[in-house]
C-alpha cells in the first residue's frame, strides 16, 4: 500500500495524540509540522521525532510530499488555515470545533463540501467500540422509543484561579468556553448515539472563576499553575453550563457540563433512556456499557469483540479484558479517516462513524444557540440552519 504524507500545523498538547495516532497506523508518513515560528516547529519536531519543521503553514501547504493536513492549532486560527489548505487541495483532519463562530464554520462546512477532498473533525468519542454499540442497539430498536437523553462533560483543571489558557480567551477560543470545548464533544455525542437532532435548548451559562491571575506564559492544557509573577484577567465566557434539551424525535434531556469542578478530570457521561430499556457510557470507564430494565436484572456489557455488533466490532482491536482507552479510540477516527482519504473522501465512501466538517458545524449550530438562549434571559432556543428546510422527526443523521 503507497504512503501518504501528513503534516501537522499547531503543535501544542494535542499535536502528539494526533502523530501518535498517524504512526500506529503504519502507512502514513510524518513529513513535517509548522508552528507559531520556526524555533518553535524545530523544537517541537525533535520533541516529536518529526524530521522537518517548515517555517510557516504556507511552505508546509506548498509541499507535494504532504496529502493530508492536521490543523491542531487554537480554535481562532482554524478557518483560516483549512480553508487554505483545502483551496490547495489537501485532505483536513481539524481539531474541535470546526472554528470560532457559526459564520466561520459555515463558510468552512461549505468550502470542504465543495472541495472534493475528506474533511474530518476531532470529535473522536464516537470512535469508542461501545459507543458504536450503544448507537447500533438504539437504531435496531433495542431501547424501544428514546423518550429522555442526558448527561454531563465535568473537568477540573481550570478549578485554580491562577490557571489560564487562551481557551478563555474569546479573540482565540471563541464566545463559549466550556460549552465550546467539552459541551461540544458532549452533543455530538448524543446526537450520533440516538441518530436525532437537538433542536431546541435552554440554557444557563456561568463564570464561577470571573478574575484569574494570570502568569506571563500561559498553562498548557491540563498543566498545573506555577509560581510566577501574575497579573489579573476579567473572565467573560462560561466555566459551568446546564442546558435544557429537545430532540427531533420527541425526547427531552439535559447536559451539565463545567471545567471548574474539583475531582472531576475528563468525565464525560451519556445516558439514554427509552420505553423498552435504558443504557448508560462513561468516558472514563469506556470499556463496560449499563443497560437498564424495568422488568429484570440490569446488565454491563464488557467490551468484547465477540460479543458486538458488527457495527461496532471494528472498533474493538484486542480481546475482552484487555482494556481500550481514549488512545485507541483516537487511533480508530484517525485509521477511518485515511481509510476514507485512500478511497478518494467522496461522500458515498465516508465511514458511517467518522465526523467530518458538515457535522462541525451541525455542532455550532447547537452551542450558537445555546449562547443565544443565555444571552435571551434563559428562553428556549430554536436550532435552526435558515439554509436548509426543517427535518422531519426522527429521521437519523
């Protein structure tokens, strides 16, 4: 099978996950990355093992040897540089979100569509075996008729008011913070599980840190706050949110989601309810899915591949009891993407669970109009893209 040549723009936190991924899949070649500068790509790429450091995203972009471009940069630097990298003709696998606002999403959604490459976004928990299992068990009826869908995104590195990240920062992360971050990963989520759309929210946004003291080098993602000389940030975007939901289909939920929340380190939780029979995942605890009953005894099924749906048994790559994490879920989007890429990134040839730029912004939509909803006092908010006619209930993405 002939290599194709990635390259990486933005190598910050996430920027390994992302090489370490490629290189397990043993047919990608690792050309290159840019940074903010070139002492900073050089650096990074002896950290990484990289053997080039371009001195900025054009050169990398005018490379022939690159095919495909990773954007891991902040989220205020996404439009701009996917939407050159799909004008030059390259595949875009872009970290979440799509961008920094509805509008940017929207003019990106539409330059991948046009592009005639694949375009993917990170929203890599839908890549998890049992995640694929729970969305196979709704779509077969399993649960009878989903009637409540809720759950929660809880973290707590930005607990310390001496911690900062330019995701607090609305010129680069955007209007939401929390919501935008984690509260995205979390509606994806539940709108790829149950197959319906969220289409009206109400929320209540919060800051409960509004001042951090904040350091002259800023935290990386997940770092602890050093001692250094401060000074003191007014905060304007959320830390915590609760958000009222209704679905297409019918059913009701809600979604707490918060950055601020001591104990709590990466628990994303999902949980859907139906007529017949409920089920219940645990990012943390990612290889046992609870399914409830009214009328006999709960069950957790273990992740074995034996034991899956065939639309999942592909995302489960080593025998039961020998545990799957956030790594090899990552691993999984990724080996989807290239498999979509080798097949030309036409949309008759896109894996049924792989995310790409149209649901990047399906996903703005939802956290537009849950700061829109905030912004209105905490009235209910329609979902609504005027460009497309409203969908029927219950039709699956």
């Amino acid at each position: 099978m002939k290599s194709l040549g990635m390259a990486l723009v933005g190598p910050g936190f996430i920027a390994a996950h992302h090489i370490d991924a490629v290189r397990r899949l043993g047919n990608v070649e690792v050309v290159g990355l840019a940074g903010s500068s070139l002492a900073s790509a050089q650096k990074r790429a002896r950290e990484l093992g990289v053997g080039h450091a371009y001195t900025d995203y054009h050169e990398l972009l005018a490379d022939p040897a690159v095919q495909v471009v990773h954007n891991t940069t902040p989220n205020h630097l996404h439009r701009e540089i996917s939407l050159a990298a799909l004008r030059a003709g390259k595949h875009v696998i872009s970290d979440k979100p799509l961008a920094s606002n509805l509008q940017e999403s929207r003019e990106l959604h539409e330059a991948a569509r046009d592009a005639g490459v694949a375009h993917v976004v990170t929203f890599n928990y839908r890549s998890h075996a049992l995640v694929q299992q729970a969305r196979a068990m709704i779509a077969k009826g399993k649960l009878g008729a989903p009637v409540f869908v809720h759950g929660c995104y809880l973290q707590d590195w930005l607990t310390d008011d001496k911690t900062y990240s330019w995701r607090l920062d609305p010129k680069r992360g955007g209007a939401s913070s929390a919501l935008g971050d984690i509260g995205s990963h979390w509606c994806d989520l539940a709108e790829h599980v149950t197959g319906a759309r969220i289409t009206a929210v109400l929320a209540d946004l919060y800051t409960a840190v509004p001042v951090r003291h904040v350091a002259a080098a800023p935290t990386r993602a997940f770092a602890k706050a050093k001692a250094a000389p401060r000074r003191d940030v007014k905060i304007t975007s959320e830390d915590t949110a609760s958000v009222l939901l209704r679905f297409d289909n019918g059913a009701r939920g809600c979604v707490t989601v918060g950055q601020v929340l001591p104990g709590h380190k990466n628990d994303l939780r999902l949980e859907v309810n139906g007529r017949l029979a409920s089920l219940a995942w645990r990012q943390e605890n990612p290889n046992e899915l609870w399914i409830g009953h009214h009328d006999r005894a709960n069950a957790v099924l273990s992740r074995d591949p034996a034991l899956l749906d065939s639309a999942a048994r592909g995302y489960a790559h080593l025998p039961a009891g020998h545990p799957e994490a956030w790594s090899d879920a990552f691993r999984n989007l990724i080996a989807d993407a290239y498999a979509w890429i080798r097949k030309g990134g036409t949309p008759q040839t896109k894996p049924a669970a792989l995310p790409t730029f149209a649901d990047g912004y399906r996903n703005a939509l939802v956290i537009d109009a849950m700061l829109k909803s905030h912004a209105a006092g905490g009235a209910w908010q329609n979902v609504e893209d005027d460009r497309e006619p409203p969908r029927k209930r219950g039709v699956r993405k």
